[in-house]
C-alpha cells in the first residue's frame, strides 16, 4: 500500500530553557494513500521512541550498539509497517532532559522522590552526563507526558484532515515513550482505543492513584523481554498485569524470547509470532480492523 509521509507537522508549543524559551514540538504523519487504502476514516496509531528521556527522536530510536542481540526496531518504522496495513501513524517529538523542560500543572507521577533512576544513570553515564536526581527526572518525565498527550489531542482534532477515526485510535511506544503513552491514557485521561507499551510499566504506587475508580479503562498489551531491565523481566512484569487487572484494566502481556530491551520486530514472543505479530493482533483487536 502507498503512503503519504508529513514531516515535522507542529502541534505545540513548549517551554523549554527552565522556562526562558519555547519550543515548537512536531509529529511525522505516515498515512495510508491511494485505491489500495479505501476512503478510511482509518483507525489510528500514536508512537513515542525510547531513550530514557536523553536521547532518541521521532524519526530514528534505533540503538545498534545497545543490546547483545543486535538492534532495537525504531518506533518510525514501526509507523512505516503499520501505515501500509492501513492504519494512519504518527510518530511523535516530545521533550528530553537536555531540553530543561518545564511541566504543565497535571502532575501524575504520585512520588517523584521515587522516581527510579538505574537505567537513567546507565544512559546518562554513556552520554557522560553528571549524575542527577529522582525530582529533576520526574519533572523531565512529567513534561514528556504533557507531550504526548498533547499530541494525541492535536491529532485527533484533525482527524478530518488525516482520514482517521479518532475513537479508535491507540497510543503505545518503546521504552520512555511506552510510559509517556501509560501515563498520558491512565494519568491525563486521554481518550484511547487501546494502549501497546512495550518495555514500560505504571509505577505500582500510581495504578490505584489513577485506576481503580469508575471506569473504563482503555485495555493495554504489554510486550517486554526475557532479559529486559530487571523490574521489566517476566516476574516483576507478572505482578504489574495482576496490578493493572485487579484495577479494572484489560491488560494482557507477552514475553519477547531469548532478547534484552533492544529487540527487533521480528523477534519471537510467548506467543508464538513475532512483536510485530503481538503488535498487530493488539491494533486489530482494540480497533476492530
């Protein structure tokens, strides 16, 4: 299927500098076009990369260097497959720490003095970055968020213009981006289909602080590795479906095999299909494509 690619497509303002500037923050749309495509309206899909809140962008979160078994699949070309199946993607710019964002005023990390920060070190070591604290990267989190969920909200206001339907569309991402899409759906209530977070969690403190009331809850397929990060591992991950499924949440998860946090697309899952596969079966089943 042909696709129509815009690129740096604005849909923001922010306050970057510690607040002395703004930023104007942008998404690549990857759209279906052409007889192949149909009229739509499409169902829709909203993506975050990875990088621990320090690096990565919306066009490239391919790490080659990173992990033991080769590189990670960029969230851009998750958005290249999709849109050729008939979804319309977006692939997101949200704010880093290099950025010195400022947050908005909707906190939803519930503690920031218990932010984690043992992967954030490890990147932040590598980018030979000083050392920092729990509070500066909830701020630097807390701002990505307000990201996300403005640019799910920008999207889905143009929907007309892009040929999506707005109810169904599904937010997700890897690593970073997978909390921004967690946090922006539970935390900033913003409308979703569904939620595909791959390699990412909801702080166990911040589930009964956001889940729990009266729902419903948008349903969420969690995809993370057999080596991943150690609070991402099967066990940990185990506990924080049981978490999310005792609060109401559809929450269903899959175990990347033999792989680490950079793992391809076409890495074999629990499941018996590749993450790609466990991917796509979650977009037709929250979509109804």
């Amino acid at each position: 299927m042909a696709l129509r690619i815009l690129r740096d497509v604005p849909y923001a303002e922010a306050l970057v500098a510690g607040g002395r500037h703004k930023l104007t923050l942008a998404y690549d749309a990857y759209l279906p076009e052409g007889p192949e495509a149909g009229p739509g309206p499409f169902p829709a899909v909203v993506l975050a990369f990875g990088g621990a809140f320090l690096r990565g962008s919306k066009e490239d979160d391919c790490y080659p260097s990173a992990g033991k078994y080769g590189p990670n699949t960029a969230q851009a070309e998750y958005c290249r497959r999709f849109a050729a199946e008939g979804f319309a993607c977006f692939s997101i710019r949200y704010r880093l720490a290099g950025d010195e964002p400022v947050p908005g005023d909707t906190q939803v990390l519930g503690n920031h003095a218990e932010t984690p920060l043992d992967r954030i070190a490890v990147v932040r070591e590598i980018l030979g970055l000083p050392a920092t604290t729990p509070e500066a990267v909830a701020q630097v989190m807390e701002a990505a968020i307000d990201d996300f969920a403005a640019a799910t909200r920008a999207i889905a206001a143009r929907a007309a213009d892009y040929r999506l339907d707005p109810t169904r569309m599904v937010l997700g991402g890897w690593s970073a981006g997978a909390r921004c899409a967690l946090y922006a759906a539970y935390g900033e209530k913003v409308p979703c289909a569904g939620i595909i977070a791959m390699s990412s969690l909801v702080q166990p403190g911040d589930i009964p602080r956001h889940l729990g009331g009266p729902g419903p809850y948008a349903p969420v397929q969690i995809i993370s590795a057999e080596e991943d990060i150690a609070y991402l591992r099967p066990e940990p991950m185990a506990a924080q479906v049981a978490a999310l499924r005792a609060a109401g949440v559809d929450a269903q998860h899959s175990v990347v095999l033999g792989r680490d946090h950079w793992y391809a697309a076409e890495a074999m899952t629990s499941d018996g299909v590749s993450v790609q596969g466990v991917m796509r079966a979650a977009l037709r089943r929250f979509t109804g494509a």
